[in-house]
C-alpha cells in the first residue's frame, strides 16, 4: 500500500510540474527556462519583461505563500542554481537576483531597488530613477522565513539568515546572523 501511494504521489507531482513548466514557456517563452527536474505545485507566479532562469532539480513546491518572482525591466533577470529549494519566496529585480545552489529560501522578500526615492520632494516624482543595485546568494544559503534582503547585499557561501532577518549589507561566509539590521551571531565550523 506505502509503495502505491508513493508512485502515485510521485506521477501527480511529475503532473503538476509539468503543467507549470509548459504554462510558463507558453506565456512567457523564453523568459523563463527550466532546467531538468524543476518540481512544483503550481503555486508559482512569474511577472514581468526580464529574465527568469531555473537551474537543475530545483523545487519551488510552495506550502503557504506561493513562490513570486517578478522582473521590472527586460535587462532583470533572477536565476536560481541547482537543487536550490524555493518556499514562498519573493524576488523582486529591477537589475538581478542570483541564487547560489543548494540554498533553501523560505517566505523571504528580496528586494533589488527603493522603488522610489527616499527623499520627500522625490517620492511622488514618477520620472526619478530608483536605485538598484543586484543581489548574490552564495552556495548552500539558508534563508529563513520572514527574512528581507536589500538591494546591493552579497550573502556568503554557507551562511544561514535567521527568522526575520532585515539584510542590509554583505554577510561574510560561515555565519549566522538575524535581527534588523542582520549582525553576525554565530560563527559557523565547516
């Protein structure tokens, strides 16, 4: 009976995965690549004109909060390495996002640009630039839920980014940190 269940669970998931991958490249063509073994539930959003690239054996298959990934200009692009694990996470580019592999991201904002200008006069303007500036995840990152991470901020290879972590700039290899802002506080052994 366990080994039925376990070939069903696994042809309804290889369903789903694929309904979701062909969805995307009919909407989007190609905007949005697929690498080999990219599982999901369907609870994915794409948006925007740039960008979004899956590695090998990635798994977007989202729990609570579906996975949104949405590009602001078509030079965006968000690209996610193999075997990364994505859990209502929200990648917001205007230039670029990059995930290492092997990271797990739970329901962590990452933001590449203000959006707006932070001062009062230029707020409302619609003709002032936002600044932007891309973000790296190094490989084997841990991003836990309800984290944010901001324009211009490098996570180092290994690192682990606690509940609610507010990152503001870069984060050093082998750490843990949390808080807002995020400071180190814990040194990891690798």
């Amino acid at each position: 009976m366990d080994l039925l269940k376990s070939i069903i669970k696994r042809l309804v998931v290889a369903s789903v995965s694929m309904y979701t991958v062909a969805k995307f490249r009919l909407l989007r063509g190609q905007r949005v690549q697929f690498g080999p073994g990219f599982i999901s539930n369907g609870r994915l959003q794409i948006k925007g004109p740039g960008r979004v690239i899956f590695g090998t054996s990635v798994n977007a298959w989202a729990h609570k909060e579906p996975n949104v990934l949405i590009t602001y200009s078509s030079d965006a692009v968000i690209q996610i390495g193999d075997n990364t694990r994505l859990n209502g996470a929200g990648l917001m580019a205007a230039s670029g996002i990059t995930i290492g592999r092997d990271c797990m991201l739970g329901s962590v904002v990452m933001l590449d640009t203000d959006f707006h200008s932070i001062e009062p006069d230029r707020r409302k303007n619609s003709c002032v630039r936002e600044r932007s500036a891309p973000i790296t995840v190094s490989n084997n990152v841990w991003l836990a839920g309800q984290a944010a991470v901001l324009k211009g901020v490098t996570i180092g290879e290994n690192s682990v980014v606690g509940f609610r972590g507010v990152v503001t700039r870069e984060v050093p290899p082998n750490v843990v940190v949390t808080g807002n802002p995020a400071q180190v506080v814990k040194q990891l052994t690798v």
